[in-house]
C-alpha cells in the first residue's frame, strides 16, 4: 500500500483507478472544487476518493491548476466536470 506524503491526499481517477497524490491546496482552487463535488455526487466507493472522469481530464485540470494563469481554454474539461 503507498503512502500519501505529508500536505496531499489520495485520489483514484477514471474507470482504472489510478492513484494521484494531489497536494491539499488544490481544494482551494474553483476548477479543482467542481472536480471534487462531481466526484462527492458521484461516490459509489467509501474507503477512497473516486474522481469519475478521465485520466486524461484529470492532468488537464491538475496542469491548469499549477499554472493557474489563464491561458487554458477550460471550457472543455468545465463541461465533462458538469
């Protein structure tokens, strides 16, 4: 079993379940909020954070959250969010 380092938490993404540690100040950040109540509505699984969208939507919303200058075109990745 991994362990997740001090100042992140887990998160399993898509129908593989891959692990991320995603650092906690991520939670802050609106693009980053949407992600985790779409994954609260959707929560089927109670021992782990299940994030109900793409791996590949996942890094997209990770990458725009570390640049945060925006210069990212979310409409995309907003819509499969909703």
């Amino acid at each position: 079993m991994a362990t997740t380092p001090t100042g992140y938490f887990a998160v399993y993404v898509g129908e593989e379940k891959e692990r991320f540690a995603v650092p906690t100040g991520f939670l802050s950040h609106p693009l980053f909020k949407m992600l985790m109540e779409k994954a609260y509505s959707d929560q089927q699984c109670l021992d782990r954070l299940v994030i109900p969208c793409t791996v590949a939507t996942f890094q997209e919303v990770v990458a725009a959250v570390q640049c945060c200058n925006g210069r990212f075109d979310l409409g995309n990745l907003v819509e499969e969010l909703l």
